[in-house]
C-alpha cells in the first residue's frame, strides 16, 4: 500500500498527540506496573520500549518521506555527522575504560539522548509535515494546561486523600530513595518540608519542564497594560493570565532553588525594556527572589552543603582525568554502578567522556546554533504567511530554555528525566525541522562569518 502525504500528516499528527499523552502519564505507569501490580515489567523495559516506539515512528516517517530525505540533510547533514563523531569518541573511550555496555546505554541516556530526541524530531516534521496551521499551535497549548491543571488536581488528591495512595502505590512522605516505592511528597532532606512534583518522577525534573516551557507561557498571557486591565472582559485573556500565575506558583512550589533562579533570569530576559523603565522596582524583585533562593538554601542545609561540597570535589578528577572514566560513570549513574555524583551537568558530562569530548559537543551545538541563525535572518529579511510567523515566534520563544538551562545545570543533572526531554525537545525540535524548511542556502551564514560580525 502506497501512503499518500495527506494520510501520512494526518498519520504522524495523530501519533504525535497520543505519544505525549502517553509521556504524560508515563511516571503513574511507571508506578503502577512496577510497584503497585508488582509486575515482572520493570522500569527499565518500559523505558526501552518508549525509546523503540519513537525510533520506530522516525524511521517509518523516514520511509514515507517522498524525497525529502535529501533536502534535509542538506541542511543539517553537517550536525548529524559531528553528532554521530561525539557518539563514537564516548563509546570509544567507555571502551577503553572497560565500561559495560549497560552504563554506556546509561551514560548515553543521561548524557545526550536528549539530542538524538531534538534531532530525529527535527527530521519528522521537515519531511513529513508541510506547514503547520492554528490548530496545531492550540494542541501545544492546551497539552501544557492540561499537564498544569492535572498536575494540580494530582497533588490535592494526595492531601485530600492520602490513604488512597498509600494503599494503591506511593510510599510514605520522604526524600528521594532509588528502586523503592516513590513517596506521596518529596521532602526536603529529613522530615523537611514537602515538595511538589505533580505527575513527573521528582520536584527538580518538574521544574527543569517548568522553565523550559515557561517562555512560552508567557507568550500567550497579555500583551499590553490595557488588555491586563480588560482581561476579565475577555475569557481568552483571562485564561491566558491564570495560566501564567499558576505556571510561576508551580515552579515555587517545586522548592527548587535552580528552577526558580531559571525562572527568575527567563522572565528578566524578557522584561528588558520594563526593567529599564523601572529599575528600582526590579531591583527590589530582584531582592525578593535572592531572598528566596538563600531561605530555601537554610531550609535545606543537607542539600546545600551537599551542592557545594559536589561541585568542588570533582574538579581534579577532571583534571586528571582529560578523556573522562567513561559513559555512564558520573551523575544519575550512581544508582547503578558508580559512586561521582557532582549536583553539575557540565562536571557531569566531562567526567564521563572529557574534555575533548565536551569540545565535540560544543561544535554540534555550534552547528544547530548555525541553523537557528540562518531561521531568523530569513524571517528578518524575508515574509512568511501568518501562520510560519506565529510558529517562528513560538519557537524564538522556546529558545530562551537555552538561558534556563545554562542556569540550571550548573546545580542539577538536568537530563535525569527522559519523560521531561521528550515533552519539551520534541515540540522544540518538530518547530525547528519546520523552520529551517522554509530558507535557502542564500539564507546560511557560515561559522566563519558569523563569527566576523561578533567581533565587530
């Protein structure tokens, strides 16, 4: 049977909506199977059989593809290669430290999988999808609402009935404990105070989400004063505005001191023009939110000694260790094999696979930075239907998750959380596949360049 491009968008449209619904729910499966049913479905074979399905929808979309397989690579062929060289250099040197292919498979997952994740949904929408409309744009929106709304309804079930809980799945109230039962509320530290981490596996993967979306969200609240003053005459509006009120409350409540500073510089970054205009009024926000981070920091000494004695610890084991222990051998790692556990993505990363690897990864992401570049010189200098226009402001929009997390993995392993990577770097990199359709290689800039202009 020969499948016709309209039945395959509609295919790959409809796979789209029910894969992120099932990633939604993924964690209370998760718990379910593996805890509650006691089955013999562990988490590691749900987890294996996620990733297969998504491969397998890639590659059934990369059959079906019409041609445009070629045009694509024409675009991020470079990337690909440079990504596939960074993939063999860390499985090449996991070899040569004797790593067993399961922390290899695990070095991968907490490492990188986030790209093969960005990248493969970068290929589904360039070849499969011609164009997006206003339909798709009010799916995304209404799937963060949805997971904003039953998250919040998830955790006063807890409060409102705690038993029903205990006697289906959850644990008592505690910290973080790997293979055991997941507690009803995360603490912070012992018999510390509760953490909300609503339908995700743990309160610092809810809020790495959080702020990677945040952006987003924030594009959809209001747009001037005045329609602030009128939003309860418009229900649009109005919703648009709760959802950006219960977005910040949910990262606060999180008590996660990354995803609030994240949060505090994504918001800063977009209120450039009114910081200036008030900027005793922002330093005072400013204040606020310091404040915040340092009393959470007093609320959690364990975890804030714990923080700092982590980030300093590991410095010389990357120092004398320039081609890092290999994969797998640092980070969430240690849950199954090994003991270096630095609260640091970036320590993480160059304990596992080194420095020369970290500079591999550098230059792949110097190549997608490339791409989103020549993105915006062609809808600066070139114009697009309404629709390409409302999809490229989204997607400028989820690049500023590229601050949040700078932010952030300077005091987590933000990668920990595959269910958190898929959510946000599908529909970053479906967008991102879409836009780099649209401009010509007269629209490129080479690195070179690039870096000509900078200088002036």
């Amino acid at each position: 049977m020969i499948f016709q491009p309209t039945f395959m968008q509609k295919f790959i449209k409809q796979f789209l909506k029910y894969f992120f619904i099932a990633i939604v729910a993924y964690h209370i499966v998760v718990t379910i199977l593996s805890y509650w049913l006691d089955l013999w479905i562990s988490q590691s074979n749900i987890s294996i059989f996620r990733d297969a399905l998504w491969i397998c929808f890639v590659i059934i979309v990369g059959i079906w593809s019409d041609g445009w397989i070629v045009w694509y690579l024409k675009k991020w062929k470079k990337v690909w290669i440079w990504f596939a060289i960074l993939i063999l250099f860390s499985l090449w040197i996991s070899y040569l430290k004797w790593v067993s292919l399961s922390n290899m498979m695990i070095g991968i997952k907490y490492g990188f999988y986030f790209l093969v994740i960005f990248l493969t949904a970068s290929f589904v929408w360039y070849v499969g999808i011609k164009n997006f409309d206003k339909k798709d744009f009010g799916w995304i929106q209404y799937l963060l609402m949805w997971i904003l709304g039953l998250g919040f309804i998830w955790q006063f079930l807890k409060i409102i009935k705690p038993d029903l809980f205990f006697g289906l799945w959850y644990g008592k109230l505690d910290d973080f404990a790997y293979g055991t039962n997941p507690p009803i509320y995360y603490l912070t530290g012992y018999e510390g105070t509760m953490r909300w981490q609503w339908l995700f596996a743990w309160p610092n993967n809810y809020g790495y989400f959080l702020v990677a979306f945040l952006p987003a969200i924030l594009l959809w609240r209001w747009g001037t004063w005045q329609e602030m003053k009128d939003f309860l005459k418009n229900p649009s509006k109005n919703m648009n505005f709760s959802l950006t009120i219960l977005w910040i409350v949910a990262i606060i409540l999180t008590l996660s001191r990354a995803a609030i500073l994240g949060m505090a510089v994504v918001i800063a970054f977009l209120s450039k023009n009114w910081i200036k205009e008030h900027k005793k009024l922002a330093i005072w926000v400013f204040g606020v939110v310091l404040a915040g981070i340092v009393w959470l920091s007093f609320l959690k000494p364990e975890s804030t000694i714990g923080h700092l004695k982590s980030n300093f610890a590991y410095i010389w084991e990357i120092v004398d260790n320039p081609l890092g222990h290999g994969l797998g051998s640092s980070g969430p790692a240690i849950h199954h094999e090994w003991t270096m556990l630095p609260e640091n993505y970036f320590m993480q990363i160059m304990l596992d696979s080194g420095s020369v690897w970290f500079i591999l990864r550098c230059v792949v992401i110097l190549g997608i930075l490339m791409i989103f570049r020549a993105i915006q010189n062609n809808f600066k200098n070139k114009k697009h239907s309404e629709e390409d226009c409302a999809t490229f402001l989204l997607w400028k929009r989820l690049l500023l998750w590229w601050l949040g997390l700078l932010i952030i993995g300077l005091f987590l392993h933000v990668f920990e959380d595959s269910m958190v990577n898929y959510l946000f770097f599908c529909i970053f990199g479906l967008l991102s596949g879409y836009l780099s359709k649209l401009y010509t290689a007269k629209d490129e800039i080479k690195p070179f360049e690039l870096l000509k202009n900078r200088e002036k």
